[in-house]
C-alpha cells in the first residue's frame, strides 16, 4: 500500500505515517497489543483507508471503545496529515461500562501503546468519558465530519444504538461506519441495538461488507463503490470474499480468512 498516492477527485492526500509503519503494524505490531482483531478484518480496515485515500476522501477517523488502542491504532496509521483522530472510552471510570465490555481498559496504557508503537499520540482528541456524554455537536465540533467510525464500545441494545446514532449524525457523506460483534453470540445486545436503531429511525446507512467480527455501513449511494474499492484494495492472501448475500436490503461481500493463510512472519 502506498501512502502517497495522488487523486484527480480533490487535492493530494498524504498519509500522516509511511507505508513502512502501515505494514509493519498490520503484521506484527498489533499481536503486541491487548484486545481483539482478527486479522481479516484488519486488512479489509486498511484497504478501505487505501480505497477512501486513492478516492479523495478525506475527514476526521476514531472509535468508540479503544482498550489499549489495537484497532486504533490501525486508524490513526491511515489518517491523512490534514486530518484529526479521536477515541471515546471510559477508561478508568469502570462504573460506566455497565456491561463489562472491555473491561480492563486504561487511559495511559492507550497513550503509552501509541507512542511505542508510531511515535506519535499529538493528533488525537480524547473523550474521556462515555459515548452517551458526547454529542454529535461536540464531536463535530472537536474532529469535524468523520470518514471512519469504529464502533466497540458498551455492547448494550441501548449503547450500541447510542453509539451507532452519533456516527450516523457525524458520518462523511463518504465515510464507512464499522460495528464489531454483530454476529457473535456473546453479546446479543450489538446485534439487538443495531436492528433497534434502523427501526426507530430513518438513517441513510446500507451495509456492503461482513468481516470476521465485523459489519461495514456506509451512505447507500456509496455502497457499491465501496463494495468494488475494497474488492481491489483487499489482499487475497489475507482475506478472501467466501459468498456474497443480502444484509438489511442490500448486496454485501463477506469475507473470511484465505483457505492457504499466509505463514506467520
């Protein structure tokens, strides 16, 4: 993946970090860090960010629920140099993680992990708090329009809705939003939050593709070009698409690990 690559849809977008520190993260760096990451879904991550780069997307990428930055860090590492990042956790205030989801997270333990792992934590915007005391406004305010939203944070019906509710209302008409744990059985409270806020609202959000551990939205008239984007941006010996199907009234791609895995570096 090359992180200079120039666009004839808007002006030249660098990214912040070199291609070196991209690949190296993708295959080692993240195994030194506590938390959960399959390593499909880390790759259909990163050639999303190199689709929405060679695209002329830009905006501000962060995630509701970091732990000690696994996945964060992924997106910070994709950020453009123009652009802003923010992470929203509890972190210490374990009262507020009603339903232990991440329990264990710590504050210096995230910022240590980005310094140790790409130098650098100067670009990005802490809520230190839960994601039901940030409002659109707020964040808006903080990062601006957001291009990638990662979503882990309390797996609740009501806090996935919540959290679900804030990326749509502060969504690039570009961006992609990412919920993790959709499908797993351990919490039945993402999947019921998901289906609570398409029920109650009329959001303008069609998924395109299914990971390991997660499902990607983004704007319904984006979907299918996300779905080619990726295809051409996604790695074969990392991940591969095993079927294609119909997800809340669209076409998706659904991706698994290669039947070959590439060996262990």
């Amino acid at each position: 993946m090359n992180p200079d690559n120039l666009t004839d849809q808007g002006p030249m977008l660098r990214r912040r970090f070199s291609a070196e520190q991209l690949e190296s993260y993708l295959a080692a760096g993240q195994k030194s860090i506590r938390g959960w990451l399959h390593l499909t879904d880390s790759h259909l991550i990163a050639g999303i960010g190199q689709f929405q780069t060679t695209s002329g997307f830009d905006g501000s990428l962060g995630e509701i629920g970091v732990l000690h930055g696994k996945s964060f860090i992924l997106l910070y590492l994709l950020s453009h140099a123009s652009e802003s990042t923010f992470a929203i956790d509890v972190f210490e205030q374990q009262e507020l993680n009603l339903d232990r989801s991440g329990h264990g997270t710590s504050k210096e333990k995230f910022l240590s992990n980005l310094r140790e792992c790409i130098g650098d934590d100067r670009h990005v915007r802490v809520f230190d708090c839960s994601s039901v005391a940030v409002s659109p406004e707020d964040l808006l305010d903080a990062v601006g329009p957001v291009r990638f939203f990662s979503i882990d944070g309390g797996h609740t019906d009501e806090l996935t809705a919540n959290d679900l509710t804030l990326a749509d209302r502060c969504l690039c008409e570009h961006g992609v939003i990412l919920v993790d744990d959709y499908f797993n059985r351990n919490w039945p409270g993402v999947s019921n939050g998901v289906h609570r806020f398409f029920e109650t609202r009329a959001p303008r959000l069609a998924p395109f593709a299914i990971g390991a551990n997660k499902v990607f939205f983004c704007r319904p008239d984006f979907a299918e070009e996300y779905r080619a984007g990726l295809r051409r941006n996604i790695r074969p010996t990392y991940a591969e698409i095993f079927k294609r199907s119909v997800f809340f009234g669209f076409p998706v791609d659904i991706y698994r690990p290669p039947v070959d895995p590439p060996a262990a570096p």
